[in-house]
C-alpha cells in the first residue's frame, strides 16, 4: 500500500522547524526562570535624613492617643501573659 502526501518536503520541513522551537524554548526556559533566583539590589531611600528607627516597631506606643477601656484591659492581659511564659 503507497501512501501519497502532497507537500511532502514542506511537511517534514515544517515539522523539523517546530521541533527546533521546541527544543530551544526547552533550554532556554530552565535559564530565564534562573534569572528569578539572583538577589536584587535594593535602595533604602526611605530612611534618609531621618534618624534609623530601633527595636520592635510593633511596640511602638503612642502615648498621645486617648486610649479606651478595652485598649487599657487589653494591654494589661497582654502583660499578664508575657509575664506567665516569661517565668517558664
């Protein structure tokens, strides 16, 4: 049995050239998602020409604000239990 394809040569060409896309986009892509690994330089202008903050700044208070009934128990319970495991 004599299969007969027309455009035989453009077929294969064809073929062959979306292989080679293949393969290059294969080998490239393992280096372009290397790029991502690389550390980046970062500008801290943000702290310029003010004095650099210290400590936790989650405990920064604000003694200006009134502060509620609930905000004052809170922050008492808050101490009671940092000062339980601070003893263990």
């Amino acid at each position: 049995m004599i299969l007969v394809i027309r455009n035989w040569r453009r077929k294969i060409t064809a073929g062959f050239i979306v292989l080679a896309l293949l393969t290059v986009c294969g080998m490239a892509a393992p280096k372009i998602m290397g790029f991502g690994d690389r550390p980046a330089p970062v500008i801290n202008t943000w702290l310029k020409d003010e004095e650099n903050p210290r400590g936790n700044p989650m405990r920064v208070e604000n003694n200006d604000a009134p502060q509620s009934k609930f905000a004052r128990a809170l922050d008492n319970f808050v101490t009671v239990i940092q000062g339980f495991y601070n003893q263990e």
